[in-house]
C-alpha cells in the first residue's frame, strides 16, 4: 500500500508556485492577487478561508479578505462580486461555500466572472471542462487528479467509482476521469444517494473516489482487492481527548481499508491541502492569463 500524500506533494507544488511568483517579479509582472468573500461566522468556513489567506502569503500572492455579516443580502454581495469582478488588480476570487440559506448559491456562482473564477464553479467553466477546453478545474478534483498523476496511478481503462453527485466534487470528478486524457480515460461510474446495492458498485472499482460526507462509511467488505481509494470526505466527529474537543474523520474507514488498497489518501494530509494548493495554482494562471491580455 502507497499513501497518496497530499500533505506532501502540496508542499512540493507550493514550492513550484513560489519560484514562478518570484519569477514574474523579476520579470516586472505583479503578484497574483487572490480575493476571498466570507459570508456569515461559520466556524469551518472561517478556519478554511484563514488557510487559503495564509497560504497565499506563503507562496508570495497578494490577498484580500472580504468579511460579511450573515445577514447580507444577496443583492450586497452581488454589488461585493461586481467590484471585484471589475477590479483590474484582482486576479481571481471566490465566495466561500456554504452561504446562509436565503442566498441563491447558483446565481451568485454565475455572477462571478468565469476568467476569475479560481474556484472553477461557474457553468462557464463547468462546460469547457466538460470538452475538455482550458479552464479553471474545480480545485478538489484537479487536486486529485494532481495526486494522480503526480503518483503515476495508472488511471486508463480502469474501473472507477465515484460516490457524491455534488457540483463541487463527484460530479466534476465523474467527468474529469471519464476524459480522453491523462489521468482520465477511465469508465466512470456515479453513485449517489439513490444508488441501489452501493456495495456491488464499490467492491467493482479499480478506483474509488468518495466524497458522501458520512464519518468511515466505507468499510474494507466494499473494496476491491488492490484498489485506488481516494477519500474526500472531511466531517468533524466530537472527541473529548481532543483539545479542540473533535477529530477530522474521512469517508473511508482508513484503518481496516488501507491494507487492501494499492493506494490510498490519509485523512487529514491527503485531498485537503491539494484542494487549496489547486486554488494556488489556478489563481496563479488566472494572473498568468491577465498578464498575456
Ligand atoms: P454534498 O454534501 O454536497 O453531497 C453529498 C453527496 O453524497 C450527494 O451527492 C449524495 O447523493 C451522496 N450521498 C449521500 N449519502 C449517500 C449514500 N448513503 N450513498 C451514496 N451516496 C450518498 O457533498 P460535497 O460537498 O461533495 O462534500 C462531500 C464530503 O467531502 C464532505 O465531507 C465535505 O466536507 C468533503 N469535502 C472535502 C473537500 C476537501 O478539500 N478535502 C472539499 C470539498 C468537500
């Protein structure tokens, strides 16, 4: 069994970024400009957006943090979305997902301009992604696909299972493996909430990407032999012995799966920091793109 280490591989392309950072100064060129839209106090949104900003500094972007109360309405963050969309130093935002519930997600997803959608959200995007055009890839998926490729996972003619439909996540990820390119060319099967005998899915795939959100709901029965198993699930399980009072549980039972796999992602240190290192990397194009204009 290898690890897909995240923690690891992140670190290494973070790296990369910081000399192209460095690069485009020498070159005269501005730093990449990352701005984030944070909407209510949602403890794991607050904890997600303060990484990113963190790690923008880290890799030499410049950031900007919007903050909002919950009760911003949506036609205000529409106005925060214009001003940024029009903004020439802004390089690419985002709005930070979950929003309060009286905020349309769609709408304000196809507000954003999709040249700075870093997020890859935007049905723009979505499309071009879907032909297999340039793009900005949704960060969790082209983070997979990094880890992928960057293991050299042979992904061609494999079998593959991805559990969630999400636009985030499973959906994009089912396309992206089902691509005619490199990782891709896999046959992809989506399951979902309505999959009937989800086990006689799973115990078929030569790679498994699940992404339910349910803590270790995959147990070693459900996997094949050898697997692939990516697991993008992150759910906060209470856990006295933790200062923090919880501990972070993926989707996968790690434990009693990680023996039958021939490559596995841990939780945390696996898909997370290579979601954030893919938002780098997109805004990192984003200004590359500008700077061509
Ligand atoms: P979501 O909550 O929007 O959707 C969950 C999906 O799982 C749905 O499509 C649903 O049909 C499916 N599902 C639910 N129960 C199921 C069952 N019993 N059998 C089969 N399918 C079932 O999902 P999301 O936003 O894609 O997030 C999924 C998980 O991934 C969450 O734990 C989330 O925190 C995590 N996540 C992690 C990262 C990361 O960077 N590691 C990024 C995004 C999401």
């Amino acid at each position: 069994m290898q690890l897909l280490d995240g923690k690891a591989l992140s670190k290494t392309i973070q790296k990369e970024i910081k000399t192209a950072v460095e690069k485009r100064l020498e070159e005269g060129k501005k730093r990449p400009h990352l701005a984030a839209i944070l909407v209510g106090t949602d403890g794991a949104s607050q904890t997600y957006v303060g990484h990113k900003v963190k790690m923008c500094k880290a890799v030499g972007f410049q950031s900007t943090l919007i903050q909002l109360a919950n009760n911003t309405s949506q036609t205000e963050l529409l106005e925060h979305i214009q001003k940024l969309n029009e903004n020439t130093d802004i390089d690419g935002f985002i709005v930070q997902l979950p929003l309060p519930k009286h905020i349309d997600v769609p709408t304000i997803t196809e507000a954003i301009d999709y040249q700075k959608d870093v997020d890859g959200f935007h049905p723009q995007n979505i499309g071009r992604m879907a032909q297999n055009l340039p793009c900005f890839l949704p960060a969790t998926p082209a983070g997979i696909l990094e880890l992928l490729a960057r293991h050299q996972v042979p992904t061609s003619g494999k079998e593959c299972v991805v559990i969630g439909r999400s636009n985030i996540v499973g959906r994009p990820m089912s396309i992206l493996l089902s691509r005619n390119a490199s990782p891709g060319n896999c046959t992809v099967t989506l399951c979902h909430s309505r999959t009937q005998n989800l086990a006689d899915y799973t115990r078929r795939a030569d790679i498994l990407v699940v992404a339910l959100g349910k803590a270790e709901f995959i147990t070693a029965d459900m996997v094949k032999e050898g697997a692939v198993v990516v697991d993008v699930g992150i759910t906060r399980v209470p856990d006295a012995s933790r200062k923090r009072g919880y501990r972070l549980a993926g989707d996968v039972k790690f434990d009693e799966v990680a023996p039958k796999c021939s490559f596995i992602t841990p939780v945390p240190g696996g898909v997370g920091p290579m979601t954030v290192t893919s938002l780098l990397l997109n805004t990192l194009r984003a200004a590359e793109n500008r700077t061509q204009k």
